[in-house]
C-alpha cells in the first residue's frame, strides 16, 4: 500500500498501493473499503506517487507517475478531470520541457490546488462548480532555493514551502507571493506538519 485516505462524504476508506507478485508488479488499485469488506476497485496507471482527499469539493486527487499528470477523481472515483502540467509549463516564463510532478498539496480555504514539479515550478489550480481552472505559477525567488516538500497551514492561509536547503518560503496563493522566508538549522526539510491550537507549524 503506498497511500490511504478518508472520504467523509462517503464513509469509505480510500487505498491506492502498488501489489507485487514474483517479478510481476500490479498497477496500483483503488479500494473502497467499509465494514473489511472491498465495496468497489478502480485501476488507474501503472504507477501513483501521491494520493489526498479534498473535503470541500469531495474529490481525490492523485498525482500519476507515468506522465505529467495530476487526477481529480469524484468520492465514488470517477475521473472528473486529468490536470496537464505540460500546459501549466507553457505559460511560465522558467519552463523547461516534460516536468514532471512531485508532490501536490490541497488548499481548502481557497479552493486550490498546488503541484511541485520536476523543474521547481509550483502551478496552482482553483476548483469551479464545474473544472478546475489554471491560476498562476510560484516560482522560487533565487536559484539557491529547491523546493521539495509542500504544505498549507490552514491558520496562517499560506502555501509554506520547504527546501533542501532548509529554508520554508510561506506564499499567499491567493496574489502569488512571498510572504515571508525562515532559515531553520537543518540540512533539508523533510516534513511539515501544522498544530493548530499553537497556531505553529513544525518541520523536520
């Protein structure tokens, strides 16, 4: 297994994971699972990197490892919309050709979606009754900075980006722009998780 979610909408238990069998590797597979019973099965691609529940729009998001693809799936997983970042890279003015995404965080205050990609670009995407809609681009303020790990804290309404450097860039999604950079003592930033009643966000 290699993600698992929670769908409040539905009650059901989410997994995508990739099953090996001998030298024969499964495509990874959805479950809907509910009493240990699996009520429902979805094959996706041949490989998934990330997987996360958006409770305000009740859609799952996954990031398909073959191709530059991200997948907006409904809570009973139908395919709503395939999110291109090839065509995100066409209107930035640092792309380069096949990035590829890394990772990808939810920002439910603003209905949004960000996505790291493979050349350190982070397009942003807005959910409508109806699609998802291409937004902007981040883009790291100087070339010493390489994203690798992206969170949103809920209290603070920033995208907060680590790096391998250690720092964590917070942007405001909303008018694309730094807001503020903290270096930290560490080699890079693993993971960061936010703590609500500190109103803290803490990294490793």
């Amino acid at each position: 297994m290699q993600s698992l979610e929670w769908s409040e909408f539905t009650s059901f238990c989410i997994e995508a994971g990739i099953a090996a069998s001998g030298h024969r590797v499964r495509k990874p597979t959805f479950y809907f699972m509910y009493d240990n019973k699996f009520e429902d099965v979805v094959t996706r691609s041949p490989s998934m990197l990330q997987m996360t529940y958006h409770p305000i729009i009740d859609c799952i998001i996954t990031i398909d490892g073959t191709g530059s693809f991200v997948n907006v799936f409904n809570s009973h997983l139908q395919l709503l919309r395939v999110l291109d970042t090839r065509s995100a890279n066409r209107r930035t003015t640092k792309a380069i050709d096949n990035a590829l995404p890394l990772r990808h965080v939810i920002m439910p205050a603003f209905r949004m979606i960000a996505v790291l990609l493979s050349n350190l670009t982070i397009p942003l995407w807005i959910a409508t009754p109806r699609s998802f809609l291409f937004c902007g681009t981040l883009h790291r303020p100087d070339a010493s900075t390489t994203p690798c790990v992206l969170h949103f804290d809920d209290y603070s309404k920033l995208l907060l980006v680590g790096c391998t450097n250690g720092s964590i860039m917070g942007f405001n999604p909303e008018v694309r722009r730094l807001v503020w950079t903290v270096t930290q003592h560490t080699d890079v930033v693993l993971a960061m998780v936010s703590i609500p009643q500190r109103s803290a966000v803490v990294s490793t």
